[in-house]
C-alpha cells in the first residue's frame, strides 16, 4: 500500500508519525479543445470548449460526403436561427444527426461552429480533422482550434 509520511512536532522531544494512504486527487480536469470560428466582432465568431465525445462526434461528421455536409449544415443554421433572439444562456441545445442515424443533441455553440466548419472545401475539413486527430492521441490538456484555410 502507498503511503507517505506526515510527522506533527508537537515538542522538541516528542516525534509523532502519522501513515497516511495516498489519495489520488479526486477533481481530475477534462481534457478539451476549444473549437474557433473567425475572432470577435465577426457576426459569425463562436468559441466551444469540446469534450473528447464531442471531437469524436465532430470527426464523424467531418468524415462524411460533401453534398452531406452542407445538407446538414444547413439544418443547424436553421435550428440557429430560430434561437437567435434567445439570450446565449438561454438557448437549448440542438439536435445533430450522426453519421450512423441517430440524434444527439449538441451545445448551440458547437452547432455554431458545425455549421460553419461542415459546408467548408475538402482541404480544411481534411486539416481540420487531421489535427482533431492528432489532439486525440496526444495527451494535450487544452488547445485552440481554428479551421485553417
């Protein structure tokens, strides 16, 4: 059993040790990336903090046909839309449609940024993805990803 050391000196000649067991830290920090789109006070600037089932969700729509892409970019920008009188704290998440059929349902900022990343040429979607990749198997904490042109 691991175990450190904790002495308490109560006097000059009195020594007291206490075992104590090590605790692994129980507030562990999600990895995340941050997924950005154009910089304030660009309309259409948006910034979302994504988990890694989120960069996995991304990298499957990613991977899909163009003529997809752009089917489903613009139902999030119709979803996007309708929300867009609500308040930023206000807005409920919106559906996506995975690659195999199901819904999931996604913060309005990462629907933001889909919306504008999905219907992109072939060459930044294929860079966007391979560094969403190589986030995933590296053990980076935190990085800020913007769709390179």
């Amino acid at each position: 059993m691991n175990q450190f050391c904790l002495e308490d000196r109560v006097s000059t000649s009195h020594a007291r040790s206490v075992h104590l067991p090590l605790i692994p830290p129980t507030i562990v920090s999600p990895r995340c990336v941050w997924l950005a789109y154009e910089r304030p006070p660009h309309p259409d600037a948006v910034c979302h903090p994504a988990t890694h089932d989120e960069v996995h969700l991304v990298l499957e729509l990613l991977a899909a046909a163009p003529h997809q892409r752009r089917q489903w970019a613009g139902q999030l920008r119709r979803y996007l839309a309708q929300q867009q009188r609500l308040p930023a704290w206000h807005r409920p998440a919106i559906p996506c449609r995975r690659a195999a059929g199901l819904y999931v349902l996604v913060p309005w900022r990462l629907a933001a940024w889909l919306a504008a990343v999905l219907p992109a040429t072939d060459g930044v979607v294929e860079r966007t993805a391979t560094r969403l990749r190589h986030w995933l198997d590296t053990g980076r904490t935190a990085v800020v990803m913007t769709p390179q042109v």
